[in-house]
C-alpha cells in the first residue's frame, strides 16, 4: 500500500487520468473529491463489498429458485 500525505486542495493522479483531491479535512473526517472517466465505477468500500456479495448469490442462483420469480403476464 503506497501512503500518501495530503493538503486541503491537494491532490494526487492515479493512472493519469483519476485525480483524487482532498477537498476538506475537519476532525479525523476526510472529504474527498474524484474526478475519473465516467466509464470507471467508483464505490465506497462497504458498497463494493454488498455489490460483490449480491453478485456472487445471484450467480449461485439455481433452477431450483425459478419456482419462487412471479410470473410474466400472459400476453392477450
């Protein structure tokens, strides 16, 4: 893990084209800013780990479960 130390308004570019600033430092709260491409997905941590925990349930999702989906509607 690199370690950096940073400024209110300073910033540090990873990959060169994600820059991570420190907007705010009050108490031991840090606010920061990301500008990335809009292609990169950015999560806090605990969001990234519920999103990989859903994916990993619903990719063990076996026909067994289908019974338990509602119904489409019946096309008229």
């Amino acid at each position: 893990m690199l370690v950096l130390s940073r400024r209110t308004n300073e910033s540090i570019v990873i990959n060169g084209n994600i820059t991570v600033t420190v907007l705010e430092i009050r108490g031991d709260h840090v606010r920061i800013g990301i500008d990335a491409p809009r292609e990169i997905t950015i999560h806090r941590e605990e969001i990234h780990a519920e999103l990989a925990r859903a994916n990993k349930a619903a990719a063990s999702a076996s026909t067994s479960d289908l019974p338990k989906l509602p119904r489409p509607p019946r096309p008229t």
